[in-house]
C-alpha cells in the first residue's frame, strides 16, 4: 500500500514538474519567446524609428527628473537603460517604457531627501517587493486602489511638481522642499528673480507649447499626397517629438555662448560625473561624517517609503500597460509585469539607479510611432548609453531654467480636476477619498495616499456592514435579505429583526427570505442561532426560506437548536416546510 502511494506522489510530482517546465510555462515568464520566432524585417523597421525617437525624449526627461529628485542629472540617466533591456526580456506589453517618471522622482525626494546612497538602496528594496510580490501573483491588491484616488494623487503631484520647479525656473536659491513653505518663500523671494533664467525659462515653455501645439493639430499624411508635402510633415513631425532634446540643445548652446564671451546670467546644471556607472552592491551602509550608517538606520530614514513607493510605482506602470492594451488590443499578464519592473529596479541598484516605474509620456510616444515588440526600448537604452559615454561633459552647459521648463510642460497635462465634474454626475460619494488624497498630499503624500485608500475601501464596506433589507408585511412578517451576509453585518441584521418584530404590539414571528444570500460566515451562524433562541423565549418563531444548497448546508452543519427551513407555500398563502416560493407582499419597507 504505501508503494503504491509512494508511486502515485510521484507521478504527480512528475506532472506538476512537467507542467513547470512546458513550453508554454517557459513562453509566460520570458514573453519574448512569443513574439521573437515571428519577428519580421517590417517590425524591425518600426522599432527602431520608436527606439530612436523615444531616446531623444528619454534623455532630456532623465536629466531632469534627477533635478525633480534631488539627485545629480546622471543619476536620472542610470536609471533610464536599465529597463529598456529588461522590458524587452520580460515585459508582456509592446508600448510601455520603463524610467524615471515625474511622480516617481517626486516620491524619491520626499523619502531620501536628495541622498544619493537612500536612492539606490530604495531601488534595491522597492524591486525585491515588486519582484516578490509578482512571483506570489500579488497583482490582485492594486485593484484596492480605486480610480478617484490614482487621480487624486497624480493631480497633487502635478502640481507640487511644477511648482517645485519655479525656483529653478527664476534663478531662486535656498527654497525649501515642504509644499507649504516652498509657495510661501517662494513669493517672498520673488524679487531677488534672476532676469537671464526667467526669460530663458519662459522662452523654452512658449517653444514647447508651440511645438506641441504643432504635433497634435498638424495634417496627417494621405495617400496620393505629393512628396514634398510628406518630406516637410516628417520633418515637423521629428521636430515636435523631439522638442525637448531641441530646447535642451539650444538653451545649452546659448548658455555656452554667454560663458565664452565672459558672461553667465543663467544657473547651469554644472559639472556631472563622467562616464557609464560602475557595476556595484547597493550601499547597505554609508559613511556619513565621522560615523557609519548601518542598514536599519537608512530603512529607518526611508520610512513609509519602502511600501509607497514600490506600490505607486507597481501601480503606475500596471495602469499605463492596461490602458495602452486596451487601445492596442492586446492582454497583458499583471504578475508578469511586476517581475518585470521588480527585475529592473533591482539590477538597476547595481548601476546606482533610482526607483523607475512606466513612463506615461514615453509609452504614449512608443505607441503613437508604432512600434510592434518590446525591442524598441534596445535602441533607446543604446542611446542612453551613448549619451553617458559620450556626452556628459557637455551637460555642464544646460540651463537649470530649461530643465524646468521641460518638468513643467511634462507634468502638466497630468494635472486634471475635470474627473470632479463626473464623479459629481456617477457617485458623489466618491468624491470624499479624491479630495482627502488630493488635498492631504500637498502635506504628506503618503497620508493622502493611506487616508484615500481607507476611505475608498470603507465605502466598499459599508454596503457589506449595512445590507438591504425588505421587510414584507402581510400579516406575517417576512425579511428578504438582499445580499451576502458577513460578520460587520451581524449587528445591523439583529436592530432591523428587534426593531420590526419585538418593538411592536405584538411582538410578531418572522420569516427570513435567504433566496439573494449565497455567502454566510461563522459570526453570522453563531448570531443566527442567538436570534432562534430570543424567538423561542419570546414564545415566536424565526424561520428560514429560499435557502441555497450550500447556505442550506452550513446551517445544518451548525446543527442550530429550533432551526427551521421552509420549503412549501400552504394554501393561505404562507410558507409551510417543503416550499421554495417567495411570500406575496402588499407593503415593502426597505432598510440600506
């Protein structure tokens, strides 16, 4: 007996190994296996025109997401290759681009306060939960988060973003990083305006807005249009998606003009570390003056920000991939996508990145160029690389003002308050989790983002606390539960039954009509039973009607003492035990 079940374990172990190790189980964790045996000469074509052109994008965008993080400008280029190689490998989403984002970038100043050696380690410590979190198929707790709050917080951040770029933007220095005390110096310290970085600065922002305004309203091409008129609609088409690499360029050669000749009316990013990364452990500890910081103490400084931000980032990314497939129709793998980002952000620690998440923007330009598999990204990470090796130096000569003119237009359009107006039309109560996320975030991003969450999930709860009930009176008295029953429920059912059967003249029997109940938990069956015994004393009957078979089951299996189930209907038009048919009613209260 025991071979035969030592023979019989192993043929399921065997074909549960079997199932591991199937092709189909390999295609699911390296995506790329799917769509590399069809790849045509056709798709290369597109993906390199989308690679190349999202890396004359990615390149400015990193230089001045590193300012928006406190960190210095190559750092925002570390963290752009990295998952261009990755995402290629394991991303299950043709569009989207992994990098630092705005939001992102944001959320790394808040937790690390511009220390180089907290960025890395929380790349390191955000892609271990991102990568656990898809291996244990977790995807499942970012359906938590509901719409209203997503929006909430990217319209904060939007404008705590561009606001925090002001500074950069009219030459002010010694402006603090708190929301509330950044608008205030920064009104206070309005006179002491640079003259050179506000004109330059505006300038870049009235070139950019120009440039986009030309993308979204230029003609598009047709067939039977002459040559000319495609070669001139290519060449705006290049220049209006590269106008951020344009403004970068141009405000760079003006400052280098003005420092020849002797001059420098602008803030200039300054000098910048030459050069790839060094391939490295994330920093479990740092030196700071005379002492040494262990790990525990730079968790400690983290803070809240080791669940945040691999969460915000997590979620960014999963609802750009669902949008864009949406549009594409095609389907993505969630958990996949987090293996994907947590790979990313983990490997990325070794080349002193910061977190990264997927970049709405970038992903946008990806699609809009038509770029067929995730091998886009390959060029532009080659692109980054080429930009580090090569270029660095000359990023001494960037204007701060032009940076933040790009930030601004950037984030922008993110900022969106129209949703109040639909949330208003849908479900006003919906509006209580979007202005506490939206309005608690200028204090504290993570306390608009918690308190959002628990009110977003307190509302879920309260129809689960507080059921419908219809009361049908008859002359007996029937109670039609119209939902699941679940613990927090157990009290409100017991006020609605005592206030409908004991607090009238006289106390009556009723009937509870379980025909839309198909979810009981223990609370409920142990309250349940406590109710039969309070008829019982009261010398009346609590009975049941239209049980399911597996309610049916869990009330007979909690052997409750005066259980009664009715089954048939008698010829005076009430339940008798065999009947399954509801009770003909004349008035109906409800009670929600």
């Amino acid at each position: 007996m025991n071979r035969l079940g030592d023979q019989h374990g192993r043929r399921i172990n065997a074909g549960v190994l079997a199932r591991c190790c199937s092709w189909e189980a390999v295609q699911r964790k390296l995506p790329f296996l799917c769509w590399l045996p069809n790849y045509s000469l056709q798709c290369l074509q597109l993906d390199i025109i989308a690679g190349f052109t999202v890396g004359l994008t990615v390149v400015p965008q990193a230089l001045a997401y590193a300012e928006v993080a406190g960190l210095p400008v190559e750092f925002g280029l570390y963290s752009s290759f990295v998952g261009c190689f990755i995402y290629c490998l394991l991303g299950t989403a043709k569009d989207v681009t992994l990098g630092p984002t705005a939001i992102m970038s944001l959320l790394v100043a808040v937790y690390t306060a511009g220390d180089k050696s907290l960025a890395i380690l929380l790349a390191f410590l955000s892609g271990c939960i991102q990568l656990v979190m898809g291996l244990f198929n977790f995807g499942f707790l970012l359906d938590f988060i509901s719409h209203p709050v997503i929006k909430a917080f990217t319209s904060a951040a939007a404008v705590t973003i561009g606001f925090s770029q002001v500074k950069n933007l009219l030459g002010l220095k010694d402006i603090p990083r708190q929301f509330v005390l950044q608008v205030y110096e920064t009104f206070h310290k309005l006179p002491s305006t640079r003259l050179g970085d506000a004109i330059l600065g505006f300038l870049c922002i009235g070139f950019l807005l120009v440039l986009k305004w030309m993308k979204d309203n230029f003609p598009r091409t047709y067939r039977g249009m002459p040559r000319c008129y495609r070669c001139s609609y290519i060449i705006i088409w290049m220049t209006t998606t590269a106008r951020n690499a344009i403004v970068v360029v141009a405000a760079g050669l003006v400052a280098y003009s003005f420092e020849v000749m002797g001059l420098s009316p602008f803030v200039l990013t300054g000098k910048t570390a030459e050069g790839l990364p060094r391939f490295h452990l994330p920093p479990f500890s740092e030196t700071a003056g005379n002492r040494t910081v262990p790990f525990r103490e730079m968790a400690q400084n983290i803070g809240a920000g080791i669940i945040i931000i691999p969460l915000m980032g997590v979620l960014e990314s999963v609802a750009i991939a669902r949008a864009f497939a949406s549009q594409n129709n095609y389907r993505i793998n969630t958990n996949q996508e987090l293996l994907a980002i947590g790979l990313t952000n983990i490997l990325g620690s070794f080349l002193s990145s910061y977190p990264v998440t997927g970049s709405f923007g970038r992903t946008a330009l990806n699609s809009q160029t038509g770029v067929c598999t995730p091998a886009g990204g390959i060029l532009t990470g080659f692109l980054v690389l080429l930009s580090l090796g090569y270029l660095t130096p000359l990023f001494y000569y960037i204007p701060k003002a032009a940076l933040a003119a790009v930030i601004i237009c950037a984030v922008a359009p993110v900022f969106d308050l129209r949703i109040c107006k639909d949330l208003w039309k849908v479900k006003r109560i919906d509006l209580l989790p979007f202005l506490a996320t939206f309005l608690l975030s200028f204090w504290e991003i993570q306390y608009g983002i918690i308190i959002g969450i628990v009110i977003s999930l307190i509302i879920v709860c309260i129809p689960v606390a507080r059921p419908q009930i219809k009361v049908i009176d008859t002359g007996g008295l029937n109670m039609m539960i119209m939902s699941g029953l679940s613990f927090p429920a157990m009290e409100y059912l017991r006020d609605t039954i005592h206030k409908s059967a004991f607090e009238v003249s006289p106390p009556r029997s009723v009937n509870l009509d379980f025909s839309h109940v198909n979810v009981l938990d223990f609370t409920i069956v142990t309250g349940l039973g406590e109710l039969i015994h309070e008829f019982q004393c009261q010398g009346l009957s609590l009975s049941f009607s239209g049980l399911q078979p597996e309610v049916l089951q869990i009330l007979l299996a909690a052997d409750l003492n005066g259980f009664k189930h009715l089954q048939s209907m008698g010829s005076g038009g009430q339940y008798e035990e065999g009947s399954t048919e509801p009770l003909l009613h004349n008035a109906i209260k409800t009670y929600s």
